[in-house]
C-alpha cells in the first residue's frame, strides 16, 4: 500500500516537535524554555494521526488485530525498559515495582520512573486501542454527528473536576477519536484558513496563560483545545502544502518517519538520564548535537532490535 506522504511529514513534524518540547527545557534559557508548552502539540498530533489511520481500518480479526497492536506497542517499550532497569540495578536504585507496571503499560495510572516518564503516552495509545474494535463496530453511529465527541469532552471535564489525571487521559483520547472520526468525515480547509486559525489559536493560549494560568478552564480547556486544534490544522497545512509533497526525497521521509515512535522512545535518556549528553561538557551546541545524534543513533538500533524481534513473532510463536 502506497504511503501517504502528508501523514509521514505531519508525523515527523510532530517527532522534532516532541525533541524539542524537552530540548528547550535542558538549555538552561528561561525564555526559551517556555516554548516546550508549544512544541508538546507533538503528542496532539501522534494521536489524531493514530485515529486518523485506524478509522480506515476495518478489524474483521478481533485476536489477531488486538496482537498485532501489543507487538507494535510493547516490544519496542519492553526492549527500552531493559536497558533502563538494568541500569537501574547496577546503580542499586531498582524498584520491583515499576517491572510490573511497565510489563503491564500502565506508568500514567500507577507510576513512572524519571528516567522513562516520557512514556505515560504509550499508555494512552493503548487505551485507544482497546476502544478502537468497539468504534470499528458502530463506525456509522459515531461519524454521523459531532455528538459523540462533544458528550465525550463534557464527560472528560467532569471527571477533571474529580480526578484530574484522569479526566486529563480521556481528553487525550478524544484526540484519538477526533482523528477517527474526521478520517469519515472529510472537510476542506484551505492553507489560509489553516495559518489564520494556527494563529488566533496561539494568541488564544497566549491570553489564557496570562488570564487563567493554574485554573481548570486554562489547564484542561484552553490548553486542550487549542492543542487540538493546532494538530489538526498543522496536519491540514501539511496535506495542502505542494511544495513539501513534492520537494522532499521519499527516502529521507520514509527513513524519518519510520524511526518517529523509536526517536520519541529513546530520546528523553540522553536529555534527562540515565545517559544524559545535555549537561556533558559547558559547550551548548556540542552538547545539542551530541544530544541529538545520540537521540537517532539509539532510534535506528531500537527499531532494528524491534524488527529482528516482531519478525520472529510473527514467524513463529503468532503463526
């Protein structure tokens, strides 16, 4: 099946996003570390384009889908915290505890460790999947209207009022659903209109951080819903954009996109630890390009280790 080169491009954007969201905060620039609250819409966008693939999807195998879904989530993630526990073993600070959790992918309900906290988002994923089947099953009653998605938010701010972490997880899902459902419901928005609402979005979060910093209607309104928005209109920038579809080489976007979930995975160790690159030396390039050649050097060797991995699964034990 061909690739669709906006999706690739829109998901690199959100991999660098990502990068950068944590990069600016280890520079030690007050300043600039205040933009990591924009560049973190890398995780808005992951999740629309998540739902926006899988509502193209129809899951005639329930088994083989669901199995397929924890190969491609939780090798990746068991390889990954390997090496973070046997780490944390030599340094004597190795909490049985955390195995369980993250053998189980439930570090955003029950706990992380800092050097993997980055990974609360592939919890999320997984709860996206789990629902995924039973939106495949009443696809034509879900897309029909926005309803759906509106009681979804109502409800995911309730339970903010009562649990904020977790209300917090079902927004993030909505994201997902929101992907979903505009897969079944196609508009056309113009580049224009894509920039004008990038714009008024930002200056909406500008204000409401000015305005309502700390409350619940910035936290879990204002910041949410421009995120979403941002997503969403930075994926239909993308898909309008002639220039990216055709100026960049379909082999520097497929090695790029293809490593994206391993970069987001990998990339946190070398900013905050175990293996911190960031504070090696006083030269804040070096430590930068250091950071980031690392970032992808260990991306590139968790993806092969991964293929080596689901290619023998899907060769032997799942067959």
């Amino acid at each position: 099946m061909k690739k669709d080169k906006s999706i690739q491009i829109t998901r690199i954007i959100a991999m660098f996003s990502i990068v950068l969201c944590h990069l600016v905060q280890q520079l030690g620039i007050s300043k600039l570390a205040m933009t990591a609250q924009f560049f973190n819409v890398g995780v808005f966008i992951f999740l629309f384009l998540s739902g926006y693939l899988y509502g193209n999807k129809n899951i005639s195998n329930l088994k083989s889908w669901l199995t397929q879904r924890f190969i491609k989530l939780m090798i990746p993630i068991y390889i990954f915290m390997a090496f973070i526990f046997g780490v944390q073993i030599y340094q004597n600070t190795f909490d049985l505890k955390y195995l369980f959790i993250y053998i189980l992918n439930l570090q955003r309900v029950l706990g992380t460790v800092p050097e993997a906290s980055h990974l609360w988002f592939m919890t999320v994923l997984m709860f996206c999947y789990f629902i995924t089947p039973l939106l495949n099953k009443y696809k034509d009653k879900i897309c029909k209207n926005y309803s759906f998605l509106i009681i979804w938010f109502i409800i995911s701010i309730i339970i903010c009022l009562l649990h904020g972490d977790t209300g917090q997880i079902l927004i993030y899902m909505l994201v997902y659903l929101f992907g979903y459902y505009y897969r079944n419901n196609q508009m056309n928005i113009k580049s224009l209109t894509s920039i004008t609402v990038i714009i008024i979005s930002l200056v909406i979060r500008l204000i409401g951080k000015e305005l309502f910093d700390g409350t619940l209607l910035y936290e879990r309104i204002i910041v949410n819903i421009t995120h979403l928005t941002l997503a969403f209109m930075i994926y239909k920038l993308v898909s309008n954009s002639k220039v990216l579809m055709s100026k960049f080489p379909d082999k520097i976007i497929n090695y790029l996109d293809g490593i994206s979930l391993y970069v987001y995975i990998t990339h946190c160790i070398f900013m905050i630890g175990p293996i911190r690159t960031m504070g090696l030396t006083s030269n804040i390039l070096f430590n930068t390009l250091l950071t980031l050649i690392m970032s992808y050097l260990s991306a590139s060797l968790l993806k092969l280790l991964t293929e080596i991995i689901t290619k023998k699964l899907n060769g032997g034990v799942l067959k």
